[in-house]
C-alpha cells in the first residue's frame, strides 16, 4: 500500500509511519517543521521530507490513503488536493481502527493515568513474551516504537486519548476504537478549548462506554465518583468490572505492594500509580495473565516516559520531573511524593504552559493541587500567554486561583533558574511539573545541585 502522511512529524503521527513502513508499506509524507526526535527517526529509516512545506503535487490518484494529523489546517493545500481527487483521507485513530478491526481491541481511557496503564500492560506482555500490536503515548524500555501492527498478532492495545481526531474529523480519538476490552481510570476537566464545560466533557467519556462491543467488558475506576456514575449507568450490554487501590506502605522510601506472597518493592509509587497498577492487573488477567506472572513482571516496570522522572539523587535529596500539568495530575504526584518522602522538605515547582492553564475558570480548577508541598512554586511567562492569543494572566489570579497562602511566583525564566540552582537542597525533594521546559532550564544543572 501506498500512503502519504500530512503532519508526519507529530509525535503520534511519525510513529505510525515508522510502523507501516516496518510493515512492508510505501510511506512518504510533509510536514512544515519536525523536531527531534521525529526528525532524526524518521531520517534514519528514509522517510523524513526533503524540505518542510506543504506540496499539493505529492498527492497523486495513486495514492491508497491518506492519513492527516491534528497539525495540519483544515485548509492545508494537500489535505485540499486530496479531497479534490476524491482519495480515502483517514485521521489517526480511524486509521488504527482499519488496522485492527479483525482484532481484539483493548483501549485504555481517562483524564489521567492512561499512558502510564497502557505501559504497565506491554511491560507485562513483553515480559512474558506475549505478543501484541499496541499503541501507546510514550517511549518504552525495551520497545522501538510507540506503535506496533502486525497481520498476524490477535490483540491490539490502544491508548485511548480523548482529544480530538482530526482538523475535518471533530470527533474524539477514543470514540473511533470500538473496544472489546475497555478501562476507565478517571475523569478530570481537561482540554477546555474544545470541551468548554465539564458536562460536555463528561458525555466524551459516556460515548466512550458505550462505543464498547456488545459482550465486550469495561474495567473502572469505582474510586472516582464519576468514572462510577458514568459506567454504571451506562444501558450498554456489557460487563463491568470494578477496581481500586491496593494495599501497600511505604518504608524508608520504598513502595511495598501488599500481593498474596507478602509485600513485594516496586520501583512506581503514588496512590494513583498503585491504582494505575491495580487496572493494568485486571486488563492484563483479561488477556489471559495470571495474577503471580503479573506480579513477577511489573516488579521490575520503572515507569513511564516523562512520568515522574527521577533526575537526580544525592546522599538525602532527590529531584524528579513531571509531565503533570492538569490540576488532577499536579496534586496526584504532589501528594506521591511527599508520601515518599514524608520527612524530607518537598519544593514543588509547576510550570503553567498549556491553553487550558492560561484560562481565568479553568485556573480556578487548581485550588489545592499543592497543598502538600512544603514550599509551592508556580512559574509561567506572560509571553506564552501572549503566543496563544489569550487574555493577560496575573501574579494576583494565579495566588487566587491556587488559594496557598506562601505560593511563590515567578513570571521571568531568570530569576526562576536562579532560584532552583542556588537552593540547598538538604534533605530535601525537588519536584518539577510541567509539559514545557521550564523556560529553557538546564536539567544538567539541576541535577550537579541536587546530587551534590
């Protein structure tokens, strides 16, 4: 098969293309700036553009597919040849589902936790040598790619993202699936540029149960009282299974996981982490792993990408990066690391970065997210306020809007690094939070401070 990519150098998307290009499939595509690492991935198995720009000539009626990224503009002059010559234009996720209709479908949704699940599980199949396709939103230890597709593997693990599909496609990716296995691990405002309202939200993730296969199964969150609400009124035939947090205790900094052989060390620790655990176990027993193999792989599963990071350990101090940056996420691995490290001084610092932060309601969404942290720092630049088209932000907002009394606030990357490397970091834990770069940080040097 012959298929062009538009927007191939999107973190998803350059996957994808390596995966069928791994496949046997004719690949080429554009894209108007790659980063790394797609660029170099991509350069290296030949499939990276000559030049960036957009080129309508590329697009010829030989051509099987088209597949388009959330990057391109809905009047993006290949995407308009392409309808022009009446070609078959797929989103990503519509893609995936052409890929896997013949499968069993496991698809892992939810506000939070989703990446993390999908990892657990291919952490246990791949340890146990099972085979799957899969798609997932991270890099993994000991995997090439995030995706993989196969003819002949009968399972298929989908991270099921609630945004949207594509610039002509409006509709959520985890609505395009159609599950046999399903889990739902949380439901928490996000995204408010396309779900305005927490309601509209909400009924993404009621469409999303009942997109599940008749017969098929969904494996929940009953500690989240909407995910509850949400599955068990849910009319689809289908079976429910609930799931919640184990027991374990934490022990001179180490994460015991209570298991019917005693308590065992695992190496992720958090209350929502060990709930993340508790869901991969059950979709991992759905796929026909039993709880001892389970237990035995995810011993030695380390977490995933970006996930509560370690990037640095001295004698009595410790330094960890975060991709949380949705007040749920910030105030879930607020609350898991000082339980770690409950006698040690926890500095949290949370860089605001994304549209939603920046929005005067949403921001009120973040009251208490680091409540727990002994010293609360919140960075963001009016600049990036300012890209994004949005209305000013204040230091007075902000302070409101988090309601902690000691917040402290820096609105300039200067006197932000300078904070951060010119502490004494003493029995103490460094938490960094953000899905930016802290104002261009360097992480080397946080790392000399922290592991002095």
């Amino acid at each position: 098969m012959k298929i062009h990519f538009i927007a191939i150098g999107g973190s998803a998307m350059h996957n994808l293309a390596l995966a069928l290009a791994h496949k046997g499939y004719q690949i080429t595509g554009s894209d108007d700036v790659i980063f790394e690492p797609s660029k170099s991935r991509l350069k290296e198995k030949g499939l990276l553009p000559s030049e960036f720009g957009w080129f309508p000539e590329k697009i010829q009626d030989d051509l099987d597919a088209i597949v388009l990224g959330m990057h391109a503009k809905a009047d993006n002059p290949e995407l308009l040849r392409a309808q022009g010559l009446g070609l078959t234009i797929y989103s990503y996720p519509e893609f995936l589902y052409e890929q896997s209709k013949d499968k069993t479908r496991v698809v892992i949704g939810g506000s939070h936790g989703k990446t993390t699940i999908t990892s657990m599980i291919l952490h246990v199949l791949n340890y146990h040598e099972i085979k799957v396709d899969f798609m997932v939103g991270a890099q993994l230890e000991g995997f090439d790619r995030m995706v993989h597709l196969t003819e002949e593997n009968d399972f298929i693990v989908l991270e099921g993202d609630e945004y949207l599909s594509s610039p002509i496609d409006r509709r959520p990716k985890f609505h395009l699936y159609k599950p046999n296995i399903a889990l739902l691990s949380g439901i928490a405002w996000d995204h408010i540029n396309v779900f305005p309202t927490f309601e509209n939200y909400v009924e993404q993730f009621k469409i999303f149960v009942d997109s599940i296969v008749k017969g098929g199964s969904i494996t929940y969150n009953e500690e989240d009282a909407e995910v509850r609400e949400v599955v068990e009124s849910s009319e689809n035939a289908i079976r429910k299974l609930p799931y919640s947090t184990p027991n374990y205790e934490v022990m001179n900094g180490e994460t015991l996981l209570a298991t019917p052989e005693g308590p065992m060390p695992i190496a992720v620790f958090g209350k929502h982490n060990l709930s993340n655990l508790a869901g991969a176990k059950w979709i991992c027993q759905n796929m026909g792993v039993d709880e001892d193999d389970f237990y035995e792989a995810i011993a030695s599963f380390k977490g995933a990408s970006k996930r509560l990071e370690k990037i640095a350990e001295g004698p009595n101090s410790v330094a960890f990066k975060d991709f949380a940056h949705s007040p749920s996420k910030v105030k879930a691995t607020t609350n898991a690391v000082k339980e770690q490290y409950p006698d040690r001084k926890l500095v949290a610092c949370l860089e605001l970065h994304t549209y939603s932060s920046f929005n005067p309601e949403f921001l009120k969404e973040y009251k208490g997210s680091l409540d727990a942290a002994d010293e609360a720092v919140v960075f963001f630049l009016p600049e990036s306020v300012a890209i994004k088209k949005l209305k000013e932000v204040t230091k007075e907002q902000v302070f409101q809007a988090f309601d902690k009394i000691d917040l402290k606030i820096f609105t300039e990357a200067g006197p932000f690094h300078s904070f951060i490397k010119n502490k004494e970091y003493a029995n103490t834990t460094l938490l960094l939070m953000s899905s930016g770069n802290y104002g261009g940080l360097d992480l080397n040097e946080v790392k000399q401070v922290v592991g002095h």
